[in-house]
C-alpha cells in the first residue's frame, strides 16, 4: 500500500468504481459501475432478484433443520444454579484447587488410612492405645421454641426477615414497635405462620407474653442482656480450636457463668441472631438502640423452598412491606437462586415487548410489514443458527445464563442492520434513472450495505470473540455465543433480508413509511439544519467532547476509579429486592453471619498442579495426576522434610501456638528412637537418621495407626502418593483484593524461599489452603481473590484486542488514514464516557460488567462507520460537501437505529433480573454518547480537517 497525500488533480481520470449523474433537478450522485470487480455483485443480486423466494425457502428449512436438531439432541439449558461457570480456569491458583480437589475426590486414595497385615497396635498394656471418644452432648433448647421443628431448634436454619423502624432511624426497642412485629402473620400456600422475634424473648426474660410488654419490661430485659453480655463476649475453643462464645449451645467449658444467662439460650440467640452488631457491641454494652432485627418462621431454608417461594412471591414481592410502625427489609430465605430461574423466564416478557416495539419501528421507517417480519424472524434465525453452531460446530456443553442476554444485542444490531440496509435500498432506487434493472439496484444497494454491515458486525463480533480470550469460563461461553449470533445475523442480514426486499418490491405493499407520514420534515433536518449546527458550533463540540473523554478516564482510572468486587455474594435481582437486600447490606450485620477466621496454609507434595479438564466446561474438573518419583522414604526426603519442618515452626506467617498438619517427620524419629515393647524388634531404638527406605516403608505404617496421624495420602497398595502439610496462618480471611493479594505473594515468597535443593524424590511442593470437598462442590479461600485478579487482567486484554481489531478494520475499509484516526478517537471518546458514566452508576469489575466493557467497543464503532464511509464515497471533493452528504443520507438510519436500540436497553429497565437491567443501562448509555460523538465530535473532524480529494489515502500498487 502507498500513502497518496497530494491534491486531487481535477483532470484526472474518474476510478473505474464511480461514475457521475447529474438528475433532472442537478443534483450530482455517485452510480456503481458493474466492472469486473463487482460482478460477483452483480451475479449474487441477479440471483437474488430473480429467485428470492428460492433463498427464503432454503434458509427457511436449513433453520428448521438446525432447531430440531437442538430440540431432539441438545439439551435445553438449565439455569438453576447461575452462577455456575463464574470461575477462572487456567490460573495458577485453580490448578492447585482442581488438582487439590481431585486428589480429594480420587476413590483409590486414602487421607492417613493404611491397609497392611502387620500388628499395629498393642494391647492394654502396651503403648499404643485407641483413644476415648468423648462426644459433647448438646444442651437442648429452651422448650419455648419447641415448636422450631423444622430447624432442628436452631434459628439459623429457619427463614428469617429482617425489620426495621419506619423511621430508619428509630429505635426498634419500644412496645409499640415490639408488639407489631410479635403480631405478624406470615400467610403461606397452607398455612399461616407466627414469627419468633426478640419480643417473645423479651417476655420471657421478665416473665410476660409479648403482647403484654411495657417501658419497665423492656428495661428489665435489657439490663438482664447487660449482664450477660460480657459472659458472650467470652470466648472457648470448639472441637476444630476455633474462638467460639461461652454461651453457645454446644459448648459447656466456660465456667462461672450464672444460670440465668444459659437459660433457654435467650442471651446468646438475641445477641447472636437477632440483633445488629451495633446493639451492645462488646465496647460499648450501654448502647442499647436496636435499628434492626430478625424474626424467624418455622420454615427451614433447605427443606421448604416451595413454600418460601409462595411466600416470597404473594407475601413480599406484591404486597406492602410496612407493618404500622416497622416494615421488613430484608429475607433470609435462601431461595434467591431458585427464584432465579423462574425470574429469567418471566422476564423474556421484556425483551419480547422489545422486540415487538422495534418490529413496529422497523416497519415504520420501511413502510412494510413484510420487511419489518422479515427483520424479526431474522433474528430470531439468528439465535437458532449460533445455538446449534455452539452446540455442534465448537461443542460446548455449558451454556451460562449470561448467554441469554445475547438475544438483547441482536435485536439491537440487527435492527440497525434493518435500517442501514432499507436506507441505501431507498436512496439507490431514487438516485438511479428510472429503467434501471431491478438487480442493478439491488447490486448498488448491496455494495454499500456488505461492506458497512461487515464492518459493523465484525467489530461487534470481535469485541465477543475477544472475551474468549478471558480465563473466566462464563465469559468465554457468552463472547463465542453472542459473536456466532451476530456473524449469522450478518449473513442473514445480506441473505435472507435482501430476498425479503425483493419480494416486497414485487407485491409493492409499502404503507405507513416514515418518509409519506413526515414528508420533507427530516430531508430538511438532515440536509440543512443537523449540517449547519455541526457546522457553526464545531470548535465547542470538538472541545466538549475532546473533555468529556478526559474526564472519562479521570473517573475510570483516578477518582473514584473502577473497583474491583467487594463482595463475593453474587447479585441476581437488582438491589431493591427483598432477597438481594439481605446478601447486600443486612447480612453483615447480623453476628451469626460474620466468619471470623485465620487462613489456613497447606504444602503439597508429590501432586501435579495441572488442569486437565475442560477450560470451557465449569463439570469437568479433570482427573489427578501424581508427581513421578515421589518417594517419601528416600533418605534425602527424609532429611530435607525434617529440617524443612523445623524451620517451618519458626516462621512468622504461622499462627503461634497453632500445630502443624503433616510434619510427622520429627514425632516419627522420637518413635523410631523409643525403647522396644510389644515384640517390636526393628521399629524401635533406631538412632540412626536418616532411616533405610525399606525400613522407613516397613515403620511407618506402625507410626499412622490412626486417622488423626497425619496428612499422607495413601494410594490403594499402600504407596504413600502425597504429603499435605497444613497449619494455620497469622492472616485473617478477607473479601479485599489487597489483602488477599498481600497473603497470595507472601506464601508465594514463603515457598521460593524455603523449597531450595529441594530433592527429586520429594518433587517441587506448592501452596493452596486446604479446603473441605463435598460430592458436587467445595469451598475455596483463594477463589473470590482468583476471580477479582482474572478479571483484572483479563478485561484490559479483551478491551485492548477489540479496539486494535476495530482499528485494523477501520483503516482497510476506509482506506483512509486520516477518517480511520478520527474513527478512533471517536470510539475511544465513547468507550471513556460510556465506562465513567457506569462507574459513577456504582458498576464494579464483576462478571457482566467485565463482558459490558468489553462490547463497549463493538457497539461504539458503529455510526462512526456509517458516517465515515459516507463521507469516502461522496462524489465531491470539499469537506462542507462530504460532511453534509454524510449527514444527509445517514443522519436518518443512524438515528433510528440508535433509538431502537436504546428502546430495547429501557424496556428491559422493568426486568426484576439484574443482567437484563443492566444491560438496558448499558444499551442507553452507549446509544445516546455514541451518536453524539460520531455526530457531532466525529463530523466537526471532518469538515475542520477533512481530508479532501483523494488525500492520505491508501491505495493497492498493482
């Protein structure tokens, strides 16, 4: 390619692609000329023309075919657990957790167990013995919640609401608000149900009903609480050593505590259920206002999901929340994710309303009813086509909720598809003389639609793809999902929608057009007035926009910056409700919610930190694989542990006084070194160490009769497969990326320092706290860290990838350096607006937002197109001219495109599910400051500094 930067010599020969008319009234347009170059056009339009019912019949049954066959083969989702998938795969950190879960869940392994012939162990009067058993006997409950059944007399199992004073903030401990809230009948699908609340305990404290509660009662109640309080506060160890109150139920070591405060375990279900954390917290015992508190049905959260949703549905979710003087704020019903799925379904209703509100706009502009049909049964083909793709073609088996919403981004895209393709069909058919074949017009209309449509939708499609570049599997999935669909709906677009216009233009039944209802309105708007006031006003709007950039990346970057998530709870309805209020603000506050805990550190040895499973498939976690060569009874092993373990307690990233999990190395030399009893000749009075391996081998099994031995994890014939060494860390469990990013590095640094000259026999060993492992699921300190890191580095990649691509397409479409540069600065104004706009909105680097950012790209990118491209092509060689001809024959398309698609984002603002509202917030944003960007900061470049002629233009030398 070569750069032609001198002026246009008006003597010079026209390109063989454009040839002049000049009309009756004098106007000058631009006619394609079928040359060899565009006679695949002109054959395709030929086509087209002349069998279009040919092509619809086709496409028809080839969509058929691809939807039955999803019906009968694939499986329609599921979207029962959404937040499946909301994981990173690839990272360093899910290695370890898969492989570790693997090696949990793997049937020939045993954690500690052995299986050999030889005694181990003597009898009752030798050393080794079973130790007692002593079980702890819970106390029972007081018999005034006898009735709590279902929750097996715990009142965390039952579903509780969260109340508060009408007057946010007023005091719940008066007898008026205590009364109400002890008055409250919840009425179910069978029954209705009384609430246990700190007024019942009230009464029994002073010995009265709740109904009967004063002023005296109240502060009787409450200075017995200050009594207690204190014995609360008191801490004692529970069977795993963890600091638990002296007044919890299970636990019974505390002493001098007075009676009257264990009675019933009303002290402690007040002070740990019921009430806030600012109610008498542990400094401060004389503060006594309650601001909010929870009442319990008998309803357990685990068994009686049915019935909570009937509730939650008849109850609170269409009927008041206030009750006279308090109202309730939030539900501890636990049902938020199978309300979820019935949620999603309900709310299609949106996005069907949507869609029918574009259909009529569609048909507004188009004047037909046939094409606007066609238009939707366009993109509804398109989502059939790309779901069989993904299904078939790339083979993925996961389909996350998140690809639901795709069918959002079609009905926008493909409606601006609609109208830019209905504009150039009209303009053609009135620029052309009046005997022009019909094909030929089709062609002309083709040729600018194809190339403006490509540009369009390979963007867009490009700013999916790119999320596939991300290691989180949920965004994986959605960017291939959404960017198949809006490649089909371009080929459809340039198919299906061309053979529809062909057989409108035969039955010739247009009606209601937008040009015949508002004859010459916009022709005047678009060719004189929009002109003019870009025109005299283009220094301020270069400015303004030039600083609304700006201040987009203050906002993004600095102050107050996009943050990563603070929260691990994942948000499905939108703040307002009910379910999400809970998990939101009042979960927190409550003290039984709080885990309070120190992380817990664990030291592989002998397993791989591999993922072979599915990167694309949240089921697949692999299978486990065992390090070769490991030998624990190597001498070398043997040194290096023992003295690996001595430093190990000396270390300041371990809690004091906190024992170590697996170092067994040192108590297994004192065994070898103890005098022989039990007949035992050879595994005892050894003083030399290292041992032999056979010896090590044949002693050790002797060492580990028990399960609390050690962390060995012992393969079927006895080969010892792993060493796990855990303990506990000086570091507190956090949700802020900060802190666990400090604990993250500073294990890792703990690691490089201390496994130098590590042996071959023991292998490299790696870091991951240890974690229970259940049959389906399993619980991962690092994995809310992992995912705010993922998303961290993964979101700046796919952002960048998708502007460089649209960058690249620009500058070949265009083939013009100076449009292409004003293109971008375009986009990149909209993309920095559009993100501060959400940020100030309160958007976190979550799941969706992630995906949002990402398609802010593709979305931005459009109108610029549309209007550079209409500037290339324009027949004169002036800046005034060529930024008026773009105005005037794009103005119109662009703005009805914009329209409906900030139509579609509003209507799904009524949705109860938060994807579907935030996408609609999106959509508007992204509309209203992509058109007044590529309007008004995009024209005022042009007509300012221009390129003119046929200068800074690249050219193919042949």
């Amino acid at each position: 390619m070569e750069l032609e930067s001198q002026n246009e010599d008006p003597n010079e020969k026209k390109s063989p692609e454009t040839e002049i008319e000049t009309q009756s009234n004098g106007a000058v347009v631009p006619l394609v000329v079928i040359t060899s170059g565009t006679s695949f056009m002109n054959w395709y339009s030929k086509i087209l023309s002349r069998f279009y019912w040919v092509v619809m019949l086709i496409i028809f049954l080839l969509v058929v075919i691809c939807g039955v066959i999803v019906a009968v083969i694939a499986r329609f989702p599921s979207f029962e657990d959404p937040i499946k998938g909301f994981e990173p795969r690839g990272t360093v950190i899910k290695d370890r957790t898969l492989s570790y879960v693997n090696l949990k869940r793997d049937p020939l392994i045993q954690l500690y167990g052995w299986t050999t012939d030889n005694e181990q162990a003597c009898d009752e009067d030798g050393i080794f013995e079973e130790p007692n058993n002593n079980t702890r006997q819970r106390r029972s409950v007081n018999d005034n919640i006898q009735a709590f059944n279902k929750c097996y007399y715990e009142l965390t199992n039952c579903a509780g609401i969260v109340f508060t004073s009408e007057n946010d903030e007023g005091n719940l401990l008066t007898p008026s608000n205590l009364k109400t809230i002890c008055s409250i009948k919840v009425i179910g699908p069978y029954e209705s149900y009384k609430l246990w609340s700190i007024g019942d305990y009230f009464g029994h404290l002073v010995n009265k009903s709740c109904s009967m509660l004063d002023e005296g009662s109240i502060t009787s109640a409450l200075s017995h609480l200050e009594i207690c309080a204190p014995y609360f506060y008191r801490t004692t160890k529970d069977y795993d050593g963890k600091d638990v109150s002296c007044l919890h139920p299970s636990y019974s070591s505390c002493n001098d505590i007075p009676e009257s405060c264990k009675t019933g375990n009303i002290v402690f279900n007040i002070l740990n259920v019921m009430t806030d954390t600012n109610f008498m917290p542990a400094d401060r015992l004389d503060n006594k206002i309650l601001r909010s508190t929870m009442a319990f049905m008998n309803l357990n959260t685990y068994y009686d999901e049915d019935v909570l949703e009937a509730i939650y549905k008849d109850y609170f979710k269409k009927s008041s929340r206030v009750f006279n003087s308090v109202k309730a704020v939030a539900l501890n019903f636990n049902i938020k994710y199978d309300v979820f799925n019935k949620s999603l379904l309900h709310d299609t209703l949106y996005l069907g309303l949507a869609a029918l509100f574009v259909f009529i706009l569609i048909w507004v502009y188009s004047g037909s009813f046939l094409i606007s049909v066609a238009a939707l049964f366009n993109m509804i083909f398109s989502l059939v086509v790309a779901y069989f793709i993904y299904k078939f073609v790339f083979v993925l088996n996961f389909f996350p909720f998140l690809n639901v919403s795709a069918a959002l981004l079609v009905v926008a895209i493909g409606a601006d598809d609609t109208f830019i393709f209905c504009d150039l069909w009209r303009e053609a058919k009135s620029t052309m003389s009046a005997g022009s074949q019909r094909h030929l017009v089709l062609s002309e209309t083709m040729q600018h639609a194809t190339i403006t449509m490509f540009v369009t939708s390979f963007t867009t499609a490009s700013a999916f793809y790119a999320s596939a570049f991300s290691p989180i599997i949920a965004i994986k999935c959605f960017g291939v999902y959404a960017g198949t669909a809006i490649m089909i709906n371009f080929i459809l677009t340039i198919s299906w929608l061309p053979a529809a216009v062909m057989l409108d233009d035969t039955l010739r039944c247009n009606c209601c057009s937008f040009s015949k209802l508002c004859p010459n309105i916009f022709d005047r708007l678009a060719s004189s007035t929009l002109p003019n006031f870009i025109i005299k006003l283009r220094f301020i709007w270069i400015f303004l926009f030039t600083c609304l950039a700006i201040a987009g990346c203050v906002i993004i970057f600095f102050v107050p910056g996009l943050q990563k998530p603070t929260s691990s709870e994942f948000q499905v309805f939108r703040s307002s409700d009910l379910l999400e209020q809970y998990d939101i603000i009042y979960k927190n506050k409550f003290r039984f919610e709080q885990n309070s805990y120190f992380i817990p550190a664990g030291i592989l040895f002998g397993l791989k930190a591999v993922d072979n499973g599915g990167k694309w498939d949240p089921d697949n976690t692999g299978s486990v694989e065992y390090q070769s060569g490991f030998d624990i009874s190597a001498e070398d092993s043997q040194i290096w542990l023992l003295q690996f373990c001595r430093d190990l307690q000396n270390q300041s990233l371990k809690l004091e006084g906190a024992a170590i999990s697996g170092c067994f190395i040192d108590d297994f030399v004192t065994f070898m070194q103890s005098p022989c009893q039990c007949n035992l000749t050879l595994c005892c009075d050894q003083t030399a160490f290292p041992y032999p391996s056979e010896l090590f081998k044949m002693c050790l099994p002797s060492f580990l009769p028990y399960p609390e031995a050690g962390g060995l994890y012992i393969y079927q014939d006895n080969d010892i497969k792993v060493l796990e060494i855990s303990f506990t860390t000086t570091r507190p469990f956090s949700m802020e990326y900060s802190v666990m990013d400090s604990f993250w590095k500073e294990t890792e640094k703990l690691m490089e320092d201390n496994v130098v000259n590590v042996p071959e026999t023991l292998s490299v060993p790696w870091f991951i706290p240890p974690f229970s492992v259940f049959a389906s699921d399993y619980y991962d300190f690092l994995g809310f860290y992992d995912l705010q890191d993922s998303l961290a580095r993964s979101t700046p990649i796919s952002i960048i990838i998708s502007i460089a691509v649209a960058s690249v397409v620009l500058l070949l479409t265009q083939r013009n350096i100076l449009i292409a540069l004003y293109s971008i600065l375009s986009l990149s104004g909209t993309i920095f607006t559009t993100i501060a706009f959400l940020v100030l909105l309160g958007w976190e680097l979550n799941i969706l937002e992630s995906v949002t950012f990402t398609i802010t790209v593709g979305l931005s990118v459009d109108f610029t197109i549309h209007y550079g491209v209409a500037y290339i092509i324009c027949p004169e060689s002036d800046r005034k001219s060529r930024m008026k001809y773009s105005v005037k024959n794009m103005a119109l398309a662009i703005v009805f495109a914009a329209f409906s698609t900030f139509s579609v984002g509003a209507f799904m603002m009524a949705a109860t599910v938060l994807a579907y509202q935030q996408l609609g917030t999106f959509l508007m944003i992204v509309m209203v400051t992509s058109w007044l960007f590529s309007t008004f900061f995009f024209q005022s470049l042009c007509y300012w500094i221009g390129p003119e002629g046929s200068k800074f233009k690249l050219q193919c030398k042949k």
